[in-house]
C-alpha cells in the first residue's frame, strides 16, 4: 500500500471514492503530523480548510481528527474557503503549516489534499517528498474523535475571512472607490469558495453587483471543471451581455485564480487581465494633467476598452498580450 498517494505539486490529488478515500486521507494526514513533528514546528498547530467540492467538510474533519490524535492544535475553517485566504490563515495563526482539502479547478470528481508552510507558502518538492516517504499503513494513523478534540480545545473552528479582509485587503485596495464607482458587474465564483466575497467587499453602494452560479453544488453544473477559461466562463459572458455589464469578475473553484470579461462579453485569461492593469494605469495616467487623481475605476476599463474592440485584428499598444480575437461563445 505505501507508494500508492503520489505528492505532485503542493501535495496529492486523486478520483473521491477510487484512490481518495478516507482511509487514504488519513494516511496523508499522518505524514503531515509526523512532518511537522520532524520540522519542529508541530506545537505551533496546523490550519485545516477546505473547498466546495462533495464532502470536503468531511474529509477536512477527518484531517482534524488526525492531528488532534497527534496533539496538534487544528484551526479548522467553519465553511469552504479560498484558497488565498487558507494560505493567510497559517500565516495569521502562527501556525506549522495548513493543510488544505481542495482540487482547485480540476473535474468535479476529483478531491485534493493540499500543503502549506508556516508562512502559507507552498512548500518544496524536496520536502513533498519527505512527506509522501512517511505515508505508511492506515493501522500506524494515530486519530481523536472530532467531539472530544473539540471538547478538549484541540480544534477550533473559525472563520479567518474577517481577519483577511481587514489585514490584507482593505490596507491595499480602495474599497470605498470601487463601491461607488457606479460600474455594473457580473461576478462568477463557478460554484466555488469566492461566492459572496466581492458582494461583501463592494456591494451595497452605486456598483451594481450580479452574482451568479453562487451557490454550492459539487458537480459544477455548465461547465467541464471550474476553470476560468473558455468555455466554462460561457454563462459568464452571456450574462455580461445580457445585462449590460461593464465587467465580468471570475474566480475558479477554489477562488485562487480569475478570469474576466469585458462589456462585450470577451473572455479574457489571469495573464491578460494581470497584464492589462499596469497598462490601463499607464494610458490613464498619461492622458491626465499632473496634478490630476487617479481615474476612477469605470475609465480605465473603457480606455482600455477603446483601444481594442470584441472582434477586431487591430492590436493595442501591449501587442504581446492582446489577442487579435477574443473568445466569444458560438450561439
């Protein structure tokens, strides 16, 4: 049985119910354990979170029931939650490392076991591999009821999105800006863990906000597998149209990368969006007199917006990033 969980990149993934069981999962945890034992950092405690995906609350409570059985403390996230913010929530804690139960944008089937450094990173495929090396048989799994690691303060479940918004987002975006900025959006969490955080973060004000295929269903219904590209972003984009929209927000399943769409319903990748910022700013900036503010939101877009249109060959000044089509669903 040892040799059968491989670790690829940031940890193991696997068909739920084929290779990932729950036996299988606490398998892995107890290597985790015994890694972080190995490390010295196991007194620090372990953050355990967890996706949208079928039963990733379950499996999460059997990660907690193994590193509690190992004295570890768990600091379990009280729902599915992105990724970036489990990440953060290691750093935040203090603690060991993080595990965190997710296939990100990979099929419905599949399920993920995921690791973290004390710091969030991702760590190294040297030390996956001393991990996966102490993967050993199910009858070695040292493990604790959930109920009585509760009642014995060995895991506590918590919500780490309220300190994420506060330490991290708030102190580097204007939200209050976006909030007013009068723009129409359409936002995408493909049946994933980013449902509800841009209406939180920016709703309420003159930003319209249209969230769509919010809500949990592991099968990830229209789409191949919750990833922000074409076409999966189809309802996306149709909706965007549909509605007028300036803008189309997309997060894929476990909200760790993005797609976006433009006011004609282009669809457009994390790199070209990534890309696409610095050089709105630039055109933004170059147009306005010095001592003039940063142009709001909505001017950006659109001066972006004016330099190429849905179905032109005519390139835009950052020619190695703009296509000479975007993608456009076939009706």
């Amino acid at each position: 049985m040892p040799g059968d969980i491989v670790f690829g990149t940031d940890g193991w993934r696997a068909r739920i119910a084929e290779g990932y069981t729950f036996d299988n999962v606490r398998r892995a945890s107890q290597a985790f354990a015994d890694y972080l034992k190995a490390q010295g950092v196991a007194e620090r405690g372990v953050v355990v979170g967890y996706d949208n995906r079928f039963a990733a609350e379950d499996f999460a409570a059997t990660v907690a029931e193994v590193m509690a059985g190992n004295g570890l403390r768990v600091y379990l996230t009280d729902r599915g939650t992105p990724t970036p913010v489990i990440s953060f929530a290691a750093l935040h804690r203090g603690a060991g490392g993080a595990v965190n139960l997710t296939a990100s944008h990979n099929p419905p089937q599949d399920a993920g076991f995921k690791v973290r450094d004390g710091s969030g990173a991702a760590i190294a495929p040297d030390d996956l591999k001393l991990i996966e090396a102490r993967i050993g048989p199910v009858d070695r799994v040292t493990s604790m009821p959930f109920a009585q690691a509760k009642r014995q303060g060995l895991v506590e479940v918590w919500d780490p999105s309220e300190a994420y918004i506060e330490t991290r987002i708030k102190p580097s975006v204007d939200l209050a800006r976006l909030k007013a900025a009068g723009l129409k959006i359409v936002v995408d969490p493909m049946w994933g863990v980013g449902a509800g955080y841009l209406p939180r973060l920016i709703g309420g004000g003159a930003t319209e906000l249209i969230e769509i295929q919010n809500t949990r269903n592991p099968l990830f219904p229209g789409m191949a597998r919750p990833e922000p590209i074409p076409p999966n972003v189809n309802n996306c984009l149709a909706k965007v149209r549909e509605v007028g929209a300036d803008y189309g927000a997309i997060t894929d399943g476990d909200a760790d990368r993005c797609g976006a769409s433009d006011e004609h319903g282009c669809s457009w990748n994390q790199l070209q969006v990534y890309a696409l910022w610095p050089y709105t700013c630039w055109k933004c900036a170059a147009s306005a007199a010095p001592s003039s503010r940063p142009c709001p939101p909505r001017r950006c877009w659109r001066a972006w917006a004016s330099s190429t249109t849905c179905q032109s060959t005519r390139r835009a000044s950052a020619s190695s990033i703009l296509p000479p089509r975007c993608w456009r669903p076939t009706p």
